[in-house]
C-alpha cells in the first residue's frame, strides 16, 4: 500500500508543476474516481507540501546563509 501511496504521490506532484502524459493522467483520474473525497484531498495537500519542501532545499542553501559574510555578522 505504501508503494501504492508513493506512486500516486509522485503522480500529483507531476501533475501539479509539469504535466502528466495521457496514461498518467488517466491512472491519476481513476485512482481519484475510487477514493473519497477526503482521501484525495489529503493525498494532494500532501504532496504539494512535499513539492514546495523540495523545492526550497534545492534553491537555497542553508549551509552557505549560516556562514559569516565578513560584514559584521
């Protein structure tokens, strides 16, 4: 069930910055069509959060921001 889980995850998140290929999308929308309503919900929250965490790790990094500049702080 889990791998299940990890598969529609990655499926939303394609859905939500890049697209999906017709297969895909057809997969996503009959997974949608049997599950609740609240399940879906959960589902993509979940993965735009997941999406939007990613993200940031790879745009800014944390290491480098904590360093001293040399002007003072």
């Amino acid at each position: 069930m889990e791998e299940r889980n990890s598969h529609i995850d990655e499926l939303i998140a394609a859905f939500l910055s890049k697209g999906l290929s017709k297969e895909a999308r057809e997969e996503l929308d009959a997974w949608i069509a049997s599950q609740k309503k609240t399940d879906v919900f959960h589902a993509a929250a979940g993965s735009l959060v997941s999406a939007v965490q990613e993200e940031e790790r790879t745009r800014y990094d944390a290491d480098r921001a904590l360093k001293p500049s040399g002007n003072g702080w």
